[in-house]
C-alpha cells in the first residue's frame, strides 16, 4: 500500500466513523435509536490504526463502545445502523442494539456490555487458536476501567502463563464513566500493570492515527515472532459524554475543549494536505462518500422490519418441564 493509498485508507475510516456516530446521536434524540449509546467521537484514531494492521483470520472483541470497530472491521453500516433501530436486518437481528454488535464472518465477537466481559473471552478465542496451531492474533479493546477489575488481572495472568496470542488494547480515555482515572487507580501507568505479568508493553498518542497503526504493528509482529500476548495503552479521550444518558458533571469544559483541539482527523487531515500526500478533492471526496454512507444506512434502517412476536422464542433456551 502507498503513502497516498494509506492515507486515503485511515482518513476515511476514521471520517465513516465520526459521520456515522455523530449521525447516532441525531437519531437517538429523536428516538429511532433507544436503549444506552455510548459514541466513540474522539477516538477514532485507535481504532482506525490498530484495525488497519489484523489480518482477517484474526479476531476482535471489543466493548459497549464499539460501534467504530464493527464498522472498520467490516459489517456494514446498512447492518449496523439496523442494529441500532432494532430492526431485524441488524447484524444482531436487532436483539442486540448498540451494545452488541456481533458478527463472526468477520470474526467480530462483540460488544460486550459488561465493563472487562471481553478479556476472559479473548483469551479463550486466542488459547482455541493455540491449541490448533493457528497463526492468529485475538485483539482486544477495553476501556482504562476494565484496568480495575478482576478479569483484566486474570485475564493477562493466564495469557502471560500460556503464551497465548492475545493482543490487548487499552483505550484509556482517562475516565472509567465518571470517575477520573487518578482518583481510581494509584498506578496511572497503565502499562507498568501489565508489565507485571511480563507482559510486552508500550503506550502511545491514541490522538494519532499512525502512531496508533505502527504501535499495533509493533504488537502483532511480537505476538507472530516471539509469541505471548502484548499490550498497548492508547492515551485517547472521548469527546462526548460517557453514555446518552450522562449529564457529564465530573470533567470541565475546558478540559474537553482543549482535548478537542487534538482531534485526531482535522490533524491527520492538515498533516497530508501540508506534506501532499492527499489534495483538498481527495478529503472532500472522502466526506462525501461519508456522507451517502450514512444517509443510505439510515434509508435502510427505517426501511427494515420488526421481528414477528411469533419469533420472539427463537433461540431462547427453557429447561425440560420437572416430571
């Protein structure tokens, strides 16, 4: 791939992505979208690096805040957009809505609404690989409050023991809802935690796109070469509130304010158009695409269809009647 053919590659996808979630938010405030929404806006640059770098044998599991990912990794916007209205032309059949984009074509296992639910989970994809002798890479996101809880520890523990394939990515945006990430954590190096389970590990600017793709290369030729698992803590933030429901109290203004002057795609943007890698018709060809994108998404999103009450059975579970 050239420099102008990455570059069109990692501006679009963080633009699809920040047009599609901005495009949410529009719709959850006129209730087509319902249920909890938590956008990714501000954070498209992990995503749109580290996805760039798997290869499509590898797997995927991400968080409630994963909308970007399903789409990078490829489900498609039409799909996901149906998801969200709870149609069943959604990738989930509209069971799912927001927080469980599911699709294993892609080998994209989640959306996962519990806070760290991922990591024992990749770990069981990367030890199945293990054991088959598959030369795969698991790639995990969570958040830097899944740093708290218990399966983060179990979950590197036993991927640092059995030198599992696991690739762990710590989108640390600095707030685990509302709680400031010093007032939870005493070691706020988020990496010296993972170093503790000899863990390989780095951190990076998760503001920029490249750093986040060659920081996610760096990882996925150790998990290749060397073996065992790696972390990254992408140093990130996100935009908007934690959820659609969140009055946001906990951070200030000027915080938030000052953060947005990083945006990641206005500064990838300028940064082609200074050294010519893109042109202005190329960046304006890209928001437009974006565009059409959405707009046809939302078009078949309402076009979709509710699942028959006659169905509402369909893969529930009941135990056998007692005799």
């Amino acid at each position: 791939m050239t420099d102008r053919e990455l570059a069109r590659t990692l501006l679009s996808s963080m633009v699809r992505v920040r047009r599609m979630e901005e495009k949410c938010a529009e719709l959850y405030g006129k209730a087509k979208i319902r249920g909890f929404l938590h956008l990714y806006v501000g954070e498209e640059a992990v995503a749109a690096g580290s996805l760039s770098v798997l290869d499509p044998d590898d797997a995927v599991v991400a968080t409630y805040r994963e909308h970007g990912h399903a789409l990078l990794r490829g489900i498609g916007m039409n799909s996901i957009m149906a998801e969200m209205f709870g149609k069943q032309e959604g990738c989930s059949r509209g069971r799912g809505g927001s927080m469980h984009l599911f699709d294993a074509a892609t080998r994209f296992y989640g959306g996962n609404a519990i806070v760290a639910g991922g990591l024992p989970l990749a770990v069981g994809l990367a030890l199945a690989d293990s054991m088959l002798g598959r030369n795969r890479v698991t790639a995990c996101y969570f958040g830097d409050g899944a740093v708290a809880e218990g399966a983060f520890h179990e979950s590197l523990n036993m991927a640092a023991l059995w030198k599992l394939p696991v690739l762990f990515l710590c989108e640390n945006n600095f707030y685990a809802m509302g709680t400031a990430l010093h007032r939870a954590q005493s070691q706020t190096d988020l990496t010296v935690k993972a170093s503790s389970y000899n863990v390989a590990s780095i951190a990076v600017d998760g503001m920029d796109v490249l750093a986040c793709r060659d920081a996610t290369r760096q990882g996925v030729d150790h998990i290749r070469g060397t073996g065992g698992p790696f972390f990254i803590e992408f140093r990130t933030y996100r935009f908007r509130a934690h959820s659609m429901f969140d009055p946001e109290l906990y951070r200030d203004k000027a915080e938030v304010a000052q953060w947005r002057q990083r945006d990641p795609i206005p500064a990838f943007t300028d940064q082609c158009l200074s050294d010519g890698t893109l042109d202005d018709a190329d960046v304006a060809a890209i928001e437009q695409a974006a565009d059409r994108e959405v707009a046809d998404a939302v078009a078949f999103a309402e076009a979709g269809t509710w699942e028959s009450v006659d169905d509402l059975e369909r893969d529930v579970l009941t135990p056998e009647p007692s005799r």
